[in-house]
C-alpha cells in the first residue's frame, strides 16, 4: 500500500484524523485537509506518510490548488474520503435559516467543491475510490436535525446518483453513515446518544468497509439497523414513536 495515496477533507480531528492515522499505519500515503493549519501540521509530525494541506472545502480553488499540489508531491490521488462536516442542532422554535446555510456551505458545498477538484484526474485514469461521509442522521428526519440531517439526506442521494455514474467509468463510489461517534462535535450534545462509539473503533470500522464491496459503510451496524427498521414505519407511526422515543430534547 505504499504506493497508494489518500485524500482526506475534515482531517484536524474526529473520525477525519482517526481514519488518516490508521491509513497511515497501513501503509498509505495521506493528504490532509483542514483549516486549522497547526492541528494539522502536529498530526502529520506523528507519522512521515501524513502530509498537510491546510485549506477550506468551502474555497473551490482552494481544492483544486490542493489536489493540483497533493499529485504533485505524492503521485495521483487513488482514494479521496470527504469527510469535513459541521454540526449545531436546531430546532422549529429557535430555526435559523442563516444556520442553515451553514450546513450547506460545508456539508454539501464543501462535498461538493472537493469532488469537482478530485473527479477530473480520476476520470481522465479511468480509476480511483470516492467516499462520502454522511450520517445516519440522513435516513429519515429526526429532531434537533433540521439543518444537519437535510445536508446529509442529500449527500447519501449524491453518493447513490454517483455510483450509478461510476458504473462503468472503474471508480468506486462508497458513502460512509455513522452514529454517534465520539468527537469534538457530539461532545456538545446534551442528550443521549445510544451506542456511542470511540472515535478510533469507528475509524478501524471505516477503514475496513473501504475495502469492502459494499456501497454504504455504516457503524455501530446494530444501531444503523435500528434506525433502518424504524423508517420502513408508516409516516405517522414513525413520527409519533421518534416523538416518545426523544421526549425531551429540545
């Protein structure tokens, strides 16, 4: 795998930086994107396979400058897992329609930027692996989600239309779903979160659906399921059971 390269947006910290040090492990070489430039120079101290690129998703030139010099230094991007996200729950009583467009801008925008940056060279090779980091959160809509799950129902559908469009073009196209995951995101939830998963269990599960056939990499699975089973409900039952279920959560 040393002669493999690896792209990753959203690397400072969480489930982005657990993923690159364990790719690293393995053997890849990786990229690193963020904005915060000294969070990413001291993870790439930690091993010589991880390179920073400080940049924001939200920049388009940024990314294509980025990618432009990621081939340069380390050879064409085999593997390019867009990860970088923003979190803050809303509500119906206190809707921000600017919050919103946050999301937006880098949840999908940022995905987006990445992908018009990284599709051209992989298409022009006819290979590579494209990854999506959505959430369960974009299986049905739930509380406390208005901005965060819309981004990410919408990023499962672009990874699907993707794939269809891969088909026969040799690149791989996976979309990644997880729970909760213990990062400095969830750490500002004041609910429960069922199923909470360390941040470096996720990234070994992340990194091992990668080289998997399946489509959608989802982890804790049991809680994925769950979540799936709940949503196959009528409309009114299922939202009179989320209702119970997060009573409360405001």
């Amino acid at each position: 795998m040393s002669q493999k390269t690896a792209w990753i947006t959203g690397a400072s910290s969480g489930i982005g930086a657990a993923a690159a040090k364990r790719l690293a492990a393995d053997g890849w070489r990786v990229a690193i994107t963020a904005r915060s430039e000294d969070k990413l120079n001291a993870l790439a101290a930690e091993n010589d396979l991880l390179k920073a690129y400080a940049g924001d998703v939200t920049d388009l030139a940024q990314m294509k400058d980025i990618v432009r010099r990621i081939e340069l230094d380390l050879g064409h991007i085999d593997l390019v897992i867009l990860n970088a996200g923003t979190y803050k729950h809303d509500v119906m009583s206190a809707f921000s329609a600017e919050n919103f467009a946050h999301h937006l801008d880098i949840n999908l925008q940022g995905v987006a930027n990445g992908l018009e940056a990284v599709l051209p060279p992989m298409l022009e090779r006819q290979s590579g692996h494209i990854a999506l980091v959505a959430s369960v959160a974009g299986y049905r809509g739930l509380p406390r989600s208005l901005s965060y799950g819309a981004t990410k129902a919408a990023l499962i559908n672009m990874a699907e239309a993707l794939a269809i469009e891969m088909l026969d073009k040799g690149i791989k196209v996976q979309v990644i779903n997880p729970g909760f995951i213990k990062t400095p995101l969830t750490d500002k939830n004041d609910f429960p979160m069922p199923m909470l998963m360390d941040v470096d269990e996720a990234a070994d599960k992340l990194v091992k659906g990668l080289s998997s056939n399946k489509f959608e990499i989802t982890f804790p699975w049991a809680f994925a399921f769950l979540l799936k089973l709940a949503g196959l409900l009528p409309d009114k039952l299922y939202f009179r059971l989320v209702k119970k279920a997060t009573a409360g959560q405001n």
